[in-house]
C-alpha cells in the first residue's frame, strides 16, 4: 500500500507543476499581444496591446529584409541595421492599453517578411518576457 501511496504522491506533484509551467504561460502571453495592421508594402503598422498591471519598458525588434531601409518610424527607432533588417525600439513607462509603431520603408516588402518580438518585464513576477508576433 505505501508504494502506491507514493505513487500518487509522485503523480499528484507532476500534475501540480504541469498547473504551474501552464500558468506561466498564460502570464506571459496575456501581458502583451501585438497584430499587424499592414505587413506589407512600403508601410508597416504593428499594434501592441498592453494589459495591467504596467510592463514599465517595452523593447521591441522589428524584423524586415535585408537591405530595406526605413524613411520613418514612429516613434523613433533606437537603431536599425540596414545588413540585417532589424531595428529596435525602446518604449518607456508604458501603461495599459495601445502602442503603435509605424515604418515607412524605402521599397515595398513582400507579405510574410517581418515579424517582431518584444520583450519586457512581468512586474509581478519580475521575469523577462518574450513575445513574437507574426503577420
């Protein structure tokens, strides 16, 4: 009876931290979420939904072709590299609701070339996060 008893036991404690890694998931998943509006052509749209409590910062990559460059982008990129295609945006103090980031390009981008990933803070958990968005 008591190797079934720790059978359960081990059984009962797997149960308990599969619960554990799918809510943290579901953390992070809920604390930003991001669509693109246009994801081709010379302008690129990409809304952020913020939910509470506050991220604080948002670090966002912007992935494109290589050598596209952008004209425009609001807000301003921190850098971009043109080789790469990747620009990067820093957003502080970012509270509950919408972010936009805007891109005018210098030639259109054919459908399925950018995606972008944010990262920020869970400020409950105090845990990085990373989110990919694709188009």
């Amino acid at each position: 009876m008591s190797c079934l008893r720790k059978r359960m036991f081990l059984l009962f404690m797997l149960l308990a931290c599969v619960n554990l890694l799918a809510v943290q998931t579901a953390i992070a998943r809920d604390l930003v979420s991001g669509r693109y509006i246009s994801s081709a052509g010379k302008n690129i749209i990409l809304d952020l939904d913020i939910k509470g409590p506050s991220t604080g910062n948002l670090i966002v990559h912007q992935f494109l072709s290589a050598e596209v460059d952008i004209i425009s982008s609001a807000p301003s990129m921190v850098k971009f590299d043109k080789k790469s295609g990747k620009a990067q945006w820093l957003i502080k103090k970012v509270q509950p609701g919408k972010v936009r980031i805007t891109m005018e390009l210098s030639e259109p981008i054919l459908p399925g070339l950018v995606r972008a990933e944010v990262r920020c803070r869970d400020q409950e958990t105090g845990q990085m996060v990373d989110i990919t968005i694709n188009p």
